[in-house]
C-alpha cells in the first residue's frame, strides 16, 4: 500500500525494539540456511508452493522439476515471512489475493512470471515501525532469485517492481509495474465490509502509534489516493475498481474525520 505518511509515524513512535520478525527479513538470513520457526498451517500453502514452483521455472526458462528441492526450500522461507506475527494485513491472505488479481490482469503485463515473482517479494519483509520494506524486500529477491535460475535482467526487473511498490507511482509504458500496482491496490475496490476489514487489519499492524497520530497519518494517506487522477493504471482496474476504490476511500476518510 502506499503508506509512507503512516510509515513516517511508526518510525517516530517505534520504541527501537528487536521486533519478532525482524532478524530474518531485514538480513534475509533465513535464506542462508538459518532454521525457521515452524510454519503455521494455511490452506492455501499446497497450491502456493506449486504456484511458486511454476512461476520460478516459467521465469527460468525450464519446465517445472517437482522433484527438485530448491524451489521449494525458498517458497517456505517466504511463506514463513508472510505469516510473520506482526503482520495483520500484508499476510498470507494478501498475498493470495495479489496473486489472483495479478492473473487477473495478466493480459496487460510485459512478462506476468516477472510480475508475479514481484508479487511474491513486494511484501516479504514487513514490518510496520520501519520504512525500508520495499527496499529490504528487494535485495531479498536480488539475494534469492538468480539461485533460482533466474538472469539478471528477470531479477532485476523483480526487484524494480518491488520496489514501484512503494508509490505504486507506474509510468505510462510501465506495462509490469501497472500490473502488479492495480493488484496491489485493488483491496481499495473490495465490498464495503471487507474494506473496513482491511483498514481494521491495517490499524492493528500500527498498534504501537497512538490514536491521534494514526488518524494524521491515515487521513494523509487516504488524501493522497483521492487526490490522484487514477488510483488504477490498467484497462480492467479503470473499468472495474476505480469507482468503488473511490468511495470505499472516501467513506474512510469520513469517519476518520467524524472520530
């Protein structure tokens, strides 16, 4: 999401604990053979390691080898990150629904394997006191995709993509970026009781900053979107989200407001 202002407050109301999640992703040591915690069972796990499985061969150029262990080894890291238990949103849930909205959208991207390698790593390392996510989650795909096969144009075209996560901000021939940007944001376009989910998850994941300064920080953010020509780059986000993103933003700005 495109959450610097809140990013900004967390930073100055993050009391410089070691945070749970924060030896792994922000050195991507897990990626070096460190031990993982256990990772919590989600229904959705099989069908996201042969997602991954798929996606990385697709990206490589080879035809998937079930019987290799290397993609899957990395799948499990980051799936690992993702239920992380600071996270409240940007869990395993979000990386699903990116996922999806990508294949969604594929028609209009350059290289969909590339974008949906980006979609993987664009929420990898998370953790809400701090304002370097993005660009921790793409070294951790710098660190992990050429052992995976991938060449150096594929990673670093993950790792910009990641990176375009942070203001969504897709260039007019950004064909990948405004892929995996619509995705992304398409949360806002939800029905208007799984928006308020959402913003409730978000809340919770900046738990640590005090009401008052959430809510500046908050209303900045949601100004921000409604303040853009277009929250959506792609044809089908135009057509399809654009309308109800709006006023899902609007009618949390209101009550932010009314609080």
């Amino acid at each position: 999401m495109t959450e610097q202002s809140l990013a900004s407050v967390a930073g100055r109301a993050a009391d410089g604990r070691r945070h749970p999640g924060e030896g792994g992703p922000a050195t991507a040591g897990r990626l070096e053979n460190v031990a993982m915690p256990a990772l919590p069972h989600h229904p959705a796990h099989d069908d996201l390691r042969r997602r991954w499985a798929a996606t990385v061969a697709a990206a490589a150029g080879r035809a998937p080898d079930p019987s290799s262990p290397g993609p899957d080894r990395y799948a499990d890291d980051l799936l690992g990150r993702w239920a992380e238990p600071q996270r409240r949103y940007h869990t395993t849930d979000h990386l699903v629904a990116v996922l999806d909205r990508v294949d969604t959208l594929a028609e209009y991207a350059h290289d969909i394997d590339l974008v949906r390698l980006a979609a993987w790593f664009h929420d990898a390392v998370y953790l809400p006191e701090r304002s370097t996510n993005e660009e921790r989650s793409a070294r951790l795909a710098e660190r992990a995709l050429p052992e995976l096969g991938i060449d150096r144009a594929g990673t670093e075209e993950v790792s910009r993509l990641v990176l375009l996560t942070r203001t969504h901000a897709a260039g007019d021939d950004d064909a990948n970026g405004k892929v995996l940007c619509d995705a992304d944001l398409a949360i806002l376009a939800s029905p208007p009781d799984v928006y308020e989910t959402y913003a409730a998850a978000v809340r919770e994941e900046y738990g640590f900053v005090p009401d008052d300064a959430f809510r500046a920080g908050r209303a900045d953010v949601l100004r921000h979107l409604l303040g853009l020509p277009g929250l959506f780059r792609t044809p089908h986000g135009q057509r399809e989200w654009e309308a109800p993103a709006r006023r899902n933003v609007a009618a949390e700005l209101e009550r932010l407001r009314a609080s």
